[in-house]
C-alpha cells in the first residue's frame, strides 16, 4: 500500500474511537491475566478482528491491516478505556507472531498469524531451561531426525502462558558436532502433543503465569521447522530482537496498554493523596523524579524506534529501551513503597479494585532484570552490537558442543 492509498492517522484515530465506543465494553478497573478466562481473551480479539482493528501492522495477506506504527499508536491511545485483549500481546502478538513473520514458510505465516489475529490460537515461547541461565545457546533440549519426522526431549522453563497456548516456538538442539550457536533448530510445537507436559509455577506474588515443560519423545513433522535447520539461532535472534522490543514497551505489534506505558503516574499521585502526603516536599520530588524518569522512557522509545525504521540505528539497539523500561520499573515501585511506608505491605491504601497493588509490584520488581534477557545482556548487546566495543570473552566460543564441559 503507498502512502497515497493508505488511510491518514487522524481519520484512523477518529473511526477507531467510533467504533470502540460502540463495540467494545469498559476496561476493568483491574485485570489478573492469571485468573482471568481466556475465552474472555479470545472473545475480544475475535471482535477486533471483525471490526477490522486486528494486527494493524501486519501484513494483509496474512490477516492484518498492512498499516503504520502510528495508526497503531493511534489506535492503542484511543482504546486505552477499554476492555482489550492485553494477553494476545505478549508473547502472541508482539513475539511470536512478527518472528514467524520474519522468518517462517508461507503456509506458517498464513496459517498461524491469520489465527493468531482471529483469536483462535495464543503462541508461547519454549526457550529457557532449568540449567541453562541466561546461555540461551547453550541449551540442551535435543531433537533427533527419524526418517521424515523429528524426536524432542528434554526441558523448558519460564514459558508465559504456555498453560493457555496453541502453539509454541521451541528451540532444540540438532546438531552436537559444531559450536553451541549452529547446531540449533527452531519448530512450532503444538502444546496438546502426546509427550508434552506442561506444568505452572506459583510465583512469590501468588501469580501462576509461568511454566515449565518436559519433552517425552515428542514427535513433530518435518515441516514444523521454522527458518533453517540447525539455522535455529538466527530465528531465536530475530525473536529475542521483537521480545525485548515487546518487554520494552515498543512493540508496533502489541495493541491497546503496554507493558511499559510511559508517563502515566496516576496511581503514585492517587496513593499520596489517599494517604494526606501531597503537600509533603519530598514525595512531591519522588512523584516529579517518576515522571521524569517515564517521559524520558517515552521520548526514548520513540527514538530508537524511529532510528531502527529508518536504517540509522541496528536492530540491537532495542536494548537500549529494554534497559531503560526496567529501570523506570523499578522507580515506579520503589517509588509506591516510599510514599506508602510500611503501609504498602497491606492492603488498607491500595487502589480501588486492585487490592495490594503496592506490596505485589515490588515482589515482582526483579522481574523486569530478566524479562527479555537479562539487564545485564543488555548492556552487553549495546556495547558490542551497537558502540561496536570488543566482544566479552567466552570460553565456549567456536568450540565443538559435545566437547564443551558442563557441570552435572
């Protein structure tokens, strides 16, 4: 579609408002994607769908709109009071399906995107793993070729949603013989496959959101491979590339709220009324630092993106919003929990309808260091990717994996 064809932002914006107005109910004062049904989810995809909003940067042929980020914003921004189906986001939406997009057959493209868009299918992520850590290369789940079908064993961890999933990209290991990042395969697993179990994890703040799985001689299809075999890291790249964009709140593929949604300090100005400290100077400081902190986020990830569209900066340099959306995460909580004081631990000062918003948040702080990669990575993936500083030193590297040493 040229720019001449396409339709302006605003006229989108104002028929997106119409139409949400009239089709979709008012957002819940407060949504527990745990708990919540997810044909409720489904539901509400499944409208957007119809309406014609779904998957607004995504291709037409495979079900989308084929329009900009910022018909996308537009319509995120116009649909903000609204009840929205915020679990297809992550990791269906902005992960999962772009990387399939990026990197699958075409029968892939149409028949899981198209899905996806329609509602009928949520994609999960079967990457990390119990011993692994952050080496996401150095994994150990193995599939084996047998005749024209392939064999998975082993075992993932940290799976989003994998419990509510259709699908999931899974990367294996196929290769031993050559160095731990060209001997893996990236394969579309369905999540009912004889051999899969699928297992939640109660987290600290009482959430079950995370998985974990275990591959029994798991049989797949040759054509569940998706890019290359034994090309596996390059898809997994391209995935990690629209993950960190996803956690940091960048994704023009995530529709409605996202996880990092900028300057909004409601619920900090909210807290210090309810507890009579809005005249005290130093939570008026903390509250403005906050703030600041969330408009740099903004102008930031408005930036990099930018600079990513136009060629001037390398995809890498999406880590640069990752780091920067955790560290305003952590503000924000550290933040509630000053103004609260020892408070924040019960549920007696917490927004209407979101009972121990406080003492949850902060339980769930550290989970921003890891989501997306560690921060620590990150910082890695910008110094040698993008400020094109030596690469650290890896004793693994260009070394055989069957020869490499693991600890039992």
């Amino acid at each position: 579609m040229t720019a001449a064809e396409m339709e302006s932002v605003e006229s989108f914006r104002a028929r997106a408002g119409s139409w949400l107005k009239a089709n979709m109910p008012p957002a819940p004062a407060h949504i527990d994607a745990t708990r919540r049904e997810w044909d409720r989810a489904r539901e509400l995809q499944r409208r957007l769908y119809d309406g014609g909003f779904a998957g607004i940067c995504f291709p037409k042929e495979y079900g989308g709109l084929g329009l900009t980020p910022a018909h996308q914003r537009a319509f995120s921004d116009e649909s903000l009071s609204y009840d929205m189906p915020l679990e297809f986001n992550v990791p269906t939406l902005a992960v999962c399906a772009p990387t399939i997009l990026d990197m699958g057959t075409e029968e892939q493209k149409r028949r899981h995107i198209h899905a996806a868009l329609r509602g009928d299918e949520f994609l999960a992520q079967f990457l990390s793993e119990p011993r692994g850590g952050s080496d996401l290369a150095g994994l150990t789940t193995k599939a084996v070729l047998d005749g024209d079908r392939w064999i998975l064993n082993g075992a993932k961890i940290w799976s989003s949603g994998a419990y509510a999933a259709s699908y999931a990209l899974c990367l294996a290991r196929t290769n031993w013989e050559v160095a731990k990042h060209r001997g893996l395969t990236m394969f579309l697993v369905p999540t009912d496959a004889e051999g899969l179990t699928i297992q939640q994890i109660k987290q600290a703040d009482g959430t079950i959101e995370f998985c974990q799985e275990f591959f029994d001689d798991v049989v797949l299809p040759a054509d569940a491979v998706v890019g290359q075999v034994d090309g596996g890291w390059d898809v997994a790249s391209r995935q990690l590339v629209h993950e960190r964009s996803a956690v940091g709140g960048a994704s023009p593929y995530a529709s409605g709220a996202q996880i990092h949604s900028g300057g909004d300090i409601s619920r900090l100005v909210a807290l210090a009324r309810r507890t009579g400290q809005m005249d005290d100077i130093r939570v008026r400081e903390d509250i403005g630092e906050a703030r600041a902190m969330s408009l740099v986020l903004d102008e930031v990830i408005a930036r990099i993106t930018g600079a990513i569209g136009s060629g001037s900066m390398p995809p890498p340099a999406g880590s640069i919003i990752r780091l920067l959306s955790a560290e305003n995460s952590w503000l924000q909580a550290d933040m509630a929990v000053r103004i609260s004081g020892s408070n924040g631990a019960t549920e007696g000062i917490a927004d209407e309808g979101e009972p121990g918003w406080i003492g949850r948040d902060y339980l769930h702080r550290q989970a921003w260091s890891l989501a997306g990669g560690s921060t620590e990575m990150a910082r890695n993936i910008i110094s040698e990717r993008v400020l094109g500083m030596p690469r650290e030193f890896a004793a693994d590297r260009d070394v055989p994996f069957n020869q490499v040493k693991h600890g039992r």
